[in-house]
C-alpha cells in the first residue's frame, strides 16, 4: 500500500509540523483536515484516534501515532529511505533533544507565553524544565554553531526542534538571540518548509472563507 498514511491535520495548529515533517519524507499520504472551530477534533470519531481531541496525529496502516514530535521520530523510522534519523548508534543527540523540544521546551514557552513561570527554585525542582530561562540557555547551547541539532545531516530532530524555534521566533516567545537566528536561518527555507507553509496558508484561508 503506498498511499497508506492518513494525516489529521487543522490548519494554524501545531500540525504544521509533521506537515513539513511528510514534505521531508516525499511519501503520499492523504490529509484529513479538521474544523476546530466546529469542534470535529471533539467528535467521537476523531477521539477514537486521538483521545486527547488534539492534531495532529497520523494512521499508518493500523498503527495510530499522536504527538508530533513522536510521529516525526515514527515517520522517520518507517521511511529509513529518507535518511531522517541517525543510524541507531548515533542516536544520543537526536533522542536528547527531540525528548527536551517535547518534554521542556514545549511546556516552558507555553507557560512563559501564557505569562507564568515557575518562580521559586522550589518549584523549579518539582517542574521537569525547571525555569523557562534555564531551557532557553540550554537550546541556545544546543543550536550554538551547529546547523543540524543531531549530528551533520538533517533529522527529524530538525523538523521538531526548529519548529519550536522558528514558531518562538516569529511570536516573540523566545529572544532573538545570534544562536536561534543562525539556525532557524539554516532551515526555514528548506523547500519541504516552504512546501508546507504554502499548503498550510492556503488551507487556513479555505477555511476561514467557508466560515465568512
Ligand atoms: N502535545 C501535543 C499538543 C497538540 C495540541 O495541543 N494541539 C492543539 C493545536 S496547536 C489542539 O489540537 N488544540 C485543540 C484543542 O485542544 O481543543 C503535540 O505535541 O502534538
């Protein structure tokens, strides 16, 4: 089956991902879109693939993945012919910061931009990103003078992790600081990117046509 890849995607939503992530891939897939202003990510036929009601997720055959950055890591791995991961033995990078963008990045810019942080070093000990600014530094280091996050070539890693920072850019939830700029720089324009900003723009005002 090669059109086996089902993408639920809504447009202006963290989908945008693994829509750039499929571009990278070259793979056929259909694209399931969502209304989430109609709530159809609420409706019991889209909370069977993913119960959270949240986008994106993909069906790949029979198997069901939800989370972008776990689908990025999926997809790479089901479509080794695209040359998406590192070999299995030089995985360290790519794991450990694919695991940090989800795990600290992710939740440290969502509450930074809702405007709280953890303020007390107590706190900081109880949350698994500790502070916001402590994140920052660490994905600046991360990024400082590299242009792929895992090794010499482009990884999934990339899609997810300069995702996080280009969206951080571009909404002014991280600093335009010399490290991100260079490598955002690096990737923004990678036709995959631009492929899915195109599609995603287009759909966004498809939609908001409908609703005019
Ligand atoms: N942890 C999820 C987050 C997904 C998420 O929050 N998606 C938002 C769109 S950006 C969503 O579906 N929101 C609709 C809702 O929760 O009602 C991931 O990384 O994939």
């Amino acid at each position: 089956m090669a059109n086996d890849i089902v993408f639920y995607h809504a447009p202006q939503s963290r989908s945008i991902i693994v829509q750039w992530m499929l571009e990278e891939l070259g793979q056929p897939f259909d694209m399931h879109v969502l209304n989430l202003k109609k709530n159809e990510h609420k409706a019991s036929r889209y909370l069977a693939i993913n119960p959270m009601g949240k986008v994106p997720a993909i069906r790949h055959g029979e198997t069901v993945v939800t989370e972008a950055a776990a689908i990025c890591a999926y997809l790479a791995d089901a479509f080794p012919e695209a040359g998406l991961a590192p070999e299995p033995e030089a995985r360290g990078d790519y794991y450990r910061w694919l695991f940090f963008a989800a795990g600290c990045v992710e939740p440290a810019m969502s509450n930074h931009a809702a405007g709280w942080d953890p303020a007390t070093s107590e706190m900081q000990a109880r949350f698994g990103y500790g502070s916001y600014a402590a994140v920052i530094d660490a994905l600046a280091n991360a990024v400082a003078g590299r242009r792929y996050i895992a090794g010499d070539r482009f990884t999934a890693a990339d899609v997810y992790v300069g995702s996080m920072i280009g969206f951080g850019l571009r909404f002014g939830v991280i600093d335009k600081r010399p490290e991100f700029e260079a490598y955002w720089s690096g990737l923004e324009n990678r036709p995959a990117r631009l492929r899915a900003g195109a599609e995603a723009e287009k759909l966004a005002s498809k939609q908001a046509w409908a609703a005019a």
